[in-house]
C-alpha cells in the first residue's frame, strides 16, 4: 500500500473514532500569571455584534418571488451575519470571564463594588445578543463593557477616556488616555 493510501486510511481511521468518542477540545489562557491582560478585544466583539445587527437590518426581508440565485444570496448573507453575531457575543464573554476571573483581586472588587453585577450584566446580554436581533442589546452590552474597560484600567491607575472607534458601526472605545 503507498504511503498517500495509508495516510488516506489512517485520517478516515482517527475520524471515525473521533466520531465514537470526541476530544476535548483545550482551552488555555496563561494562568502563569502573565500579566498581559486587555479588554480591548472584548470591545472590539460587542462593536462586532452591533455591526452585525446593522447588516442584519439592512438586509431585510427574503423579496416575494426572488430568483433561486437571489434568496441564496439572501440566506448566505443573513446566516453568515448570524454566525458572527453569536461568535463575537461569545467571544465577548469568553475576554470578559478571563480578565474578570484571573486578573481581578479582591482588592479592585472592594473599589468597584459593582465589578460583580457588571460582569452578570455583560453575560446576560451577550447571550441575549446571541439570541436576537436587537439593536438597543447590542448598545446596552457595550456600555456595559465600557464599564468594565474602565474598572480595569482604574486598577493599574491608568486614566481612560471615549474615542471613537474608527470602524464602520460607528461608536466608541475605552482606551488608556
């Protein structure tokens, strides 16, 4: 048997056992700690998910009677601004829970008492954003990250300010002033 026949026989093997029985799937973030922590990529996500209810809106309704051609086009613009919308929610929570989780101390929730229900906040909103189109969510999870950008950067003593984003949505970002 050649070589590119084994290699052919041994991935559909490892597939169908992948099948039976599934891998884990492996997530890490440096619990060293590093120290390199930004909640910057969370913003950028929520901005994401706004976006992606921008699109959304735009898109409309299926048009009466529209070619084959034309609501395949539909359908693959409103599935693939859904997929984004709900990974970018996602990913929001996921920065979110990695800064609050290993990053925070005790001492920085005693500063910001409302650490805790600010991250309950954004949690539940970006599940909520993952299950709907709705624009005034989609703000709310942003503001609410905003807080948390802030909280965060108050805890190393750095200023911040509103900038505007510079992205086609629209909208502002917390950064370091």
């Amino acid at each position: 048997m050649s070589r590119p026949a084994i290699r052919s026989l041994t991935s559909r093997a490892l597939r169908a056992l992948d099948r039976i029985a599934p891998p884990r799937t492996a997530h890490a973030h440096c619990d060293i700690p590093c120290g390199i922590y930004d909640p910057h990529l969370a913003q950028i996500a929520a901005l994401t998910v706004i976006r992606m209810d921008q699109l959304i809106e735009a898109l409309g309704e299926l048009p009466q009677g529209a070619s084959k051609a034309d609501a395949d086009k539909w359908h693959n613009s409103f599935s693939r601004y859904v997929a984004v919308k709900e990974e970018h929610a996602e990913l929001c929570k996921r920065e979110v829970r990695v800064i609050w989780g290993d990053y925070f101390k005790p001492e920085h929730t005693e500063k910001h008492k409302d650490l805790h229900a600010t991250v309950w906040n954004i949690m539940k909103l970006a599940s909520k954003n993952r299950q709907e189109v709705n624009a005034q969510a989609a703000q709310e999870l942003l503001a609410a990250v905003h807080t948390f950008a802030a909280a965060f950067w108050d805890t190393k003593g750095v200023a911040t300010k509103k900038q505007p984003s510079n992205q086609a949505v629209g909208g502002e970002i917390v950064v370091p002033a």
